[in-house]
C-alpha cells in the first residue's frame, strides 16, 4: 500500500470511528452494531478479551478509530447536552423515534441466524422484567440524584452498548434520570462525570467483554432477542405521554420530532444495508 492510499484509509477509519462515537452516545443508535456494519467488532472484542495478545495485531486499527470515536463522542456529546436542556420533550420524542425506527433492522439482526421458541421466550421476559422495574420506580417516585456509584452505572452502560450490539446505552438511562447530567457532564469535560464514568466503563470491559462475546457467539439469537425486549420496554417507559396533553402545539411538535427521528433512523438503516452490499 503506498503512502496516499494508507493515509486515506487512516482518514477513512477515523471517520468510522466518528460515526461509532456519535452511534455510542445518540440514543436509537448502537455504536456496537456501528462497529459490526464497519467490520471492526471482531477485532475489538479480540483486544477487550485478550489485550497483551491481540493489541499489537490490530494496532494500526484501532489507533484511528479510537481517534474518531473521542471526536464523535465528545462532540455530538456538547449537542445533545444543549437539546436536552432547552427542549426536553421534543428531543426526547425524537430520540423515541429513533430508537423505533432502529427496531426493525435489529430485530432482522437478532434473526441472521435463526430464530427458537427461546429467542421469543428470551425476548417476553426482559420485556416483562424490565418494564415492570421502570414502571415501579416511576410509579414509587424514586428520586436518583446523579453521583459517583451512579455514573459508574452509567459508565457499565456505555460501555455495554459497544460490547452488546444493539444495545443503546441511553436505553436504561433516559428512564432513570440519568441520561441528561451523564451527557452534559461528558459535553462539558466535567472530571466529577467522566472519571467514574470512565472507570465504570473499564471494569465492565475487563469483567465482562469475554461473557458477552461468548453469549454472542454460542447463543446468538437468545441474546439478541432479550436486547429487543429491552429497548421496547425502556423506550416505552420514556415517552413524555404528560406533554401531549399539554396542548395541540406540544402535541404536534412531539408528533413531528418522533416522525423525524423514524426517518431518519430508516434512512441510516439503507444506508447501512447498502455498505453491507457492497
């Protein structure tokens, strides 16, 4: 390869870092399945399993997509931050839309390697589990008040929706509270938010990536099924029902950013089905 060709490949391979960082952050998007479309998931899941092993093979990888994804990560970071803050519920709604948008291409993901009585059962049961846990919190009123055990939670979320295709890590965040002071903490380079974070997301690495590509790998669609059941329940959970009924403005707005954000989601997924084509 001469020197034009690798640097244009170096270049290319941050810009997928980037779209991974903004996958990892931006709610609907997985940065796990961002890094499966690319043809990098099988390389990092080998350096998070066997880093003294795999890191020296695949080190000119990984140095330009850790580039981008610190790019992508931190800058989409700042926006959402600013959305969250200053139009709540219609960023919400939009991020609802591109979770829902994102559920048909996962879930024909979940079936590319068939589907059992299992995959369902797998699928009902998180569903039930985990809409059952949201709507007691809401329902008891729990107040979570961000802080350092907290964003080590946050941090094992984030780090999961790379390790676990699929999964969003906004997905059990948004419901908990948890999602708008996580992002603007990381948007605003705050070390109180980024270093449990960061700690959080390392431990989860280290203690839990062989698991999940041996789930991945031996049980496939049972796995891939019970992320589904999540992301429906959490998403559910989300939906901002009291702001429709504040006004037929609010409620057409948060009809408009929901549309826009399924979409959107579509128009990633042809886009994505047409780099897989290729």
């Amino acid at each position: 390869m001469n020197k034009k060709a690798g640097n244009a490949q170096f270049l290319f391979r941050i810009l997928q870092g980037a779209l991974i960082g903004l996958g990892a952050v931006l709610p609907g998007i997985s940065g796990g399945v961002l890094c499966v479309i690319f043809g990098v998931y099988q390389p990092i899941m080998e350096v998070l399993a066997n880093p003294l092993k795999a890191v020296k093979k695949h080190i000119s990888l990984l140095i330009p997509i850790g580039i981008g994804v610190v790019v992508g990560f931190l800058g989409i970071a700042k926006v959402l931050g600013f959305l969250l803050d200053r139009y709540p519920d219609p960023s919400v709604c939009l991020f609802v839309g591109l979770i829902a948008g994102m559920i048909p291409s996962l879930y024909r993901e979940a079936g590319e390697q068939g589907r059992s009585k299992a995959s369902f059962i797998s699928m009902g049961t998180t569903f039930a589990l985990v809409l059952a846990l949201l709507v007691t919190l809401r329902v008891i009123s729990l107040q979570i008040v961000p802080n350092f055990a907290w964003y080590l939670f946050c941090g094992f979320c984030l780090a999961l929706s790379v390790i676990a295709p699929g999964m969003s890590f906004s997905t059990l965040l948004m419901p908990l509270g948890l999602y708008t002071p996580f992002i603007n903490g990381i948007g605003n380079i705050d070390f109180g938010v980024l270093i449990p974070g960061g700690i959080g997301a390392l431990l989860t690495v280290i203690l839990f990536s062989r698991a999940v590509d041996s789930l991945v790998k031996n049980h496939y669609s049972v796995t891939f099924h019970g992320i589904i059941g999540v992301v429906i329940a959490a998403t559910i959970v989300i939906i901002p029902f009291a702001s429709f009924a504040a006004g037929v403005g609010a409620a057409l707005v948060n009809i408009v950013c929901m549309v826009v954000g399924v979409v959107c989601a579509l128009a990633l997924d042809k886009f994505n089905s047409g780099i897989k084509k290729e």
